[in-house]
C-alpha cells in the first residue's frame, strides 16, 4: 500500500506505507528531466530510468542480495536492443 505522493514542480515522490520512499522523478518545465530512482520498501536501488525533456532515453534494473551488493541485471537504450545478458553478473 501506499501512503503519500508529493509534488513539487522540481520533483515528484512516492512513498511506502512504511514511510520508506518507493520512487523519484525529477522534473524541468513540468518534464520528466533527470533519472528516475526507484525503490526496493528495504530502499535499496531498483531501477534507474534516464529522461531528457521527457523522453525516456535509457533504464538499468538492479538486482540487490542479502548482502546488500547491487548488480546490474538488465540495460535498455533507447532504438537499441537489450544492452547486456540479464544474467551477464551472474557468470
């Protein structure tokens, strides 16, 4: 569930009931502009998504064990295809 979403004209966030924030997206001239973060409820790193003037150009999925290390487990550009093996860190 969720609890809050926040709005500035700057920036947007959404938080977790837990108060754990779940997403930001910064904004310029009412604009997705910046990197997008989202995640995990325990705030470790889930996806990053690139945008300029809001057009998405590029996304990294992160994937996050118990130890806390962060992995990058899928790339996306856009007009390009997949950019590496989702399974690439794990070899």
């Amino acid at each position: 569930m969720i609890t809050a979403i926040i709005n500035t004209k700057t920036k947007k966030e959404q938080y977790y009931e837990s108060g754990a924030l779940m997403w930001e997206t910064p904004y310029v001239n009412d604009k997705r502009h910046g990197i997008e973060k989202q995640y995990y409820e325990s705030g470790a790193l889930w996806w990053e998504i690139l945008y300029t003037n809001g057009v998405c150009h590029s996304a990294r999925k992160f994937c996050c064990f118990g130890d806390s290390t962060k992995h990058t487990v899928a790339a996306w550009k856009r007009d390009a295809a997949l950019m590496m093996d989702p399974m690439e860190n794990f070899l």
